[in-house]
C-alpha cells in the first residue's frame, strides 16, 4: 500500500473533469462555465450550502440500504436514522421540506414504536 491516495485523487480528478469538459464543449452548449478540478481533499465545510446528502441511504431492501423506508436501520431494530443522510442522492433543490415530512411521520412511528417494538 502507499500513501499517496490525496495524490492520485487530486490527479484522477483532474483528468475526469478535463475529459467531462471536452464532451460538454462537443454537445456544443450556449453557455459553459469554467472547467475545473478539485484542488484539494474534499471538506464539508466549503459545501454548507449544497445541502450533502447520503451515507445511511433509505430504501426497501436491506442489501442496497441503510434504514427502511420507516427510517428504522435494518440491522438495529430500535434505532432510527432522520435527516438528509436517508436521501439515496442529491436532487439538486432544497431538501428541507421532504426532509420535514419525513421527520413528521418518524414522529408518528416512533409513538407506535414505544406502545410496541417491532419492525415498522
């Protein structure tokens, strides 16, 4: 193994965001901004208002998801996951209003849940 992965990263980046650029100029676009890559490890911090999403990922099958679409993890029956990391990806458009819906009827699971634990 190397240490270098913040290397060949940065590197990959760069080449697929050049070779994305020239397809985009091929479709031949009316406006185009400009191309370029990533210039150092991804942080957070310089995307809070890009809403992040993902990383306990909702869905109906345990194989390909985190928690149910109860929001109740598959693998740990009491616990429940709500927030924007259920969202499979990023829509592009605020995420917030989906987001408190989905917090409203964990509100109401989680009620059933205490009168009697089970998978919802």
């Amino acid at each position: 193994m190397t240490f270098d992965w913040r290397d060949n990263e940065l590197k990959m980046s760069e080449w697929v965001t050049q070779r994305i650029g020239e397809i985009c100029k091929e479709m031949g676009p009316d406006i185009m901004g400009p191309v370029a890559g990533r210039k150092a490890p991804f942080d957070t911090r310089q995307y809070q208002s890009t809403h992040i999403t993902g990383g306990t990922i909702m869905g109906v099958d345990p194989g390909s998801s985190v928690v149910s679409p109860r929001l109740q993890h598959w693998d740990a029956q009491n616990l429940f996951v709500v927030g924007a990391s259920v969202y499979p990806h990023n829509s592009g458009f605020n995420p917030t209003g989906p987001l408190a819906a989905l917090a409203l009827r964990l509100g109401d699971d989680l009620v059933q849940y205490s009168q009697r634990p089970r998978m919802l």
